[in-house]
C-alpha cells in the first residue's frame, strides 16, 4: 500500500490577493455605511456637537479671550475646533470597535473567508469618510457665524486634507483602544484620555499664555501643530511663538500622522489577528 500525500497549497498571486482585500475592504465600508444611514440618533449627534462645541467655545468662553493684534476671536478657535473634532474623533472608533467586539460581530468578520487586513482598513476608510461629513458640517456652521478663509483655494483645500490627515492617523489609535478595552462602557470611558489631548493644546489658547511646563506640552502636542498649520493656510492669525515646533507648525502637521500611523495601524492589525489567540 503506498501512502500517498497532499499537494501543498498554491498562494494565489500577488494581484489577486490585493483585489481580494480592496473588495472585502470595500464590503466593509458600504456596511458601515448603510447603518450610520439607518442610524438617525448618531447623524443627529454629528450635526449637533459642531453646532454646540460653536456655541460653547467661541461665544461663551471667546467673550473673555483675546488674540494678539486685536484679530476676531472667532477666526482664531474656528481652526481650532476643526483640529478639536478630527482629534476627538478616535473616540467614536474605539466605542464602535469595543461593541462590534463585545457583540461577536467580528467573530463573524473572521470566520468568513475575508482578507485578514479588511475590517481594520475597511473601519478607516468609513471613518475618513466619516469625519469628512464632521468637516463639511463644521464649515458650513463656520461660514454661517461669519468666519473665512483668507487662504487661496489651494491652501483652503490643503487645511482641510491636513485635518483629514490627523483624522486619519488616529482612527488607528482608537482601533487599538477598541480592541484593548473590555466592554463599551469602558470605551466610553476613554474621554477622560481624549478631553486633555485636544483642550492641551493651541486649540483655543495660545501656549504662550499658559504655564511654563503646561504650554511645552500643548505645543508638543500634535494637535497644535494641526490647528496651527491650518490657520496658517487658512489666513487667520496664529497667535504662536517662536519656539521650533510652532515655526514648523506645517511640517510638523505632516510628520505627526505619519508617525501615529506607522506606529498604530501594524498595532491595530496585529491586534485584531490575534483577538482569538
């Protein structure tokens, strides 16, 4: 009796493999898609926290801020809560990632036949989206109450790609949030983390203005070097010094997700390989 043995398995090519994963990928987005549609409680929220986070910061605490040369209050925090918004953004990754966990939903994404990557990429690409809506909801608010962009068109647009840029970057550390965290209560938690990463900041106060050791850390932060970038580009006064960090404001708004990415995605796949290991 001969024995006989399997053939080993062909690894399809590698074009077929990136098709593969673009297309689940893709699968991925259109359903996270259809359920913020069916959703109508969290398109509210999206429409109402601009409409509030306005409201609060530039009429309620900007009545007693000033800005250096005697500029509109209004023009300096507006790209502030631009860059407030894509960065609180991670928030709402890593609650979503921690229910879809918590509720077996991506029990199911892996017992398909899926592309490894496509869940996580897929959840990026929907948040980008995503947060391209908070940014056109923003603005729209923005133009109402009277603000503007002095930049050129070009500049305009690269603000706001700079803004989607920094989104982008931490999508993936709120995916890596997610997956760490044990439930969606705790997830919910995370706002304690997110509140001082975007209020220490350049946001709506100059570092210059606060403490010594508290103003190295808000100009460090990559929040500033976002809001600060775009109000450059924007034509509104930015009201920095001339510390390193805040002359290489652009460059550094830039470097900063690049550095987050490269840091957070291989960790948030990684992470979610190995949820059942």
């Amino acid at each position: 009796m001969t024995a006989t043995t399997a053939p080993p398995a062909i690894a399809p090519p590698a074009g077929r493999r990136l098709r593969w994963a673009v297309s689940d990928c893709w699968t991925i987005v259109r359903t996270e898609l259809t359920h913020l549609v069916k959703q109508p409680s969290e398109i509210a929220w999206q429409l109402g926290f601009p409409i509030v986070s306005v409201l609060l910061f530039v009429y309620v605490f900007g009545s007693a801020m000033e800005v250096g040369g005697g500029a509109d209050y209004k023009t300096y925090a507006m790209p502030g809560l631009f860059a407030m918004t894509m960065a609180f953004g991670f928030m709402n990754t890593a609650y979503i990632v921690a229910i879809q966990k918590e509720r077996g939903v991506m029990d199911r994404f892996r017992s398909m036949p899926m592309a490894p990557s496509a869940v996580v990429t897929g959840r990026g690409v929907a948040d980008v989206l995503r947060a391209a809506l908070d940014l056109l909801v923003l603005a729209v608010i923005a133009l109402v109450i009277g603000w503007r962009s002095d930049g050129s068109l070009l500049e305009t647009l690269a603000a706001f790609g700079l803004l989607l840029l920094l989104r982008f970057a931490l999508i993936w550390v709120g995916i890596v949030l997610g997956l760490a965290v044990k439930n969606e209560e705790a997830a919910g938690n995370l706002f304690a983390v997110a509140f001082p990463f975007g209020m220490v900041s350049s946001v709506f106060t100059p570092p210059s203005l606060m403490p010594d050791w508290l103003g190295a850390i808000a100009m460090w932060n990559p929040v500033s070097s976002t809001a600060n970038a775009v109000r450059d580009l924007f034509g509104n006064p930015v009201a920095t010094g001339d510390t390193w960090i805040e002359s290489h404001a652009l460059l550094m708004a830039v470097v900063w997700p690049i550095v987050i990415t490269a840091v957070f995605l291989p960790w948030a796949v990684r992470r979610y390989q190995s949820l059942s290991h």
